[in-house]
C-alpha cells in the first residue's frame, strides 16, 4: 500500500505569503535607509510585503526620535560648557 502523503512531491510548496514587514524588519530598513545601505534583496522584500503607511508611520517616528536626541545632546554640551 502507499502512503498518500508522500505523493505530492510533484507540486512545489512555496512559503506562505505574509501580510506585511514584521517590527524588526521594518526597523532594520528604517535605520538602514537612514543610513543609505540598503541591500538590493532587502528593497525588493520592502516593495513586495511593506505597506506605505507603515514606512510613513516609522519614518516619522525615526524622525521626531532623532530630532529629539539632537537636541538634547546640544542641550546636555551647552550645560556642561556653561552656556
């Protein structure tokens, strides 16, 4: 008798699709954009599986959070220099 299961090796199987970047990943690309390397691999998988909003969203985020870490390194050198 043979077994049924073993009998779809005809019919490649291919990775389930996903509905979106996971949280590293778009941090990665985030942080990685900013810093102008990105991977040729890694900007194909971002404009097949990435949403637009989400960039936006987290692109925004990077932005104020940044802004934010500027100023406050001036912030901390101008007390410390007694300014």
């Amino acid at each position: 008798m043979t077994d049924d299961n073993n009998n779809n090796d005809s019919q490649p199987t291919s990775p389930p699709s996903r509905s979106g970047l996971r949280f590293k990943e778009m941090l990665s690309t985030i942080l990685f954009g900013a810093l102008g390397v990105q991977s040729n691999k890694a900007r194909e998988r971002d404009f097949n599986q990435g949403k637009l909003s989400h960039f936006i969203y987290f692109g925004l985020g990077f932005m104020l959070v940044f802004v934010l870490v500027i100023i406050g390194v001036v912030k901390l050198v101008l007390h410390f220099a007694g300014l």
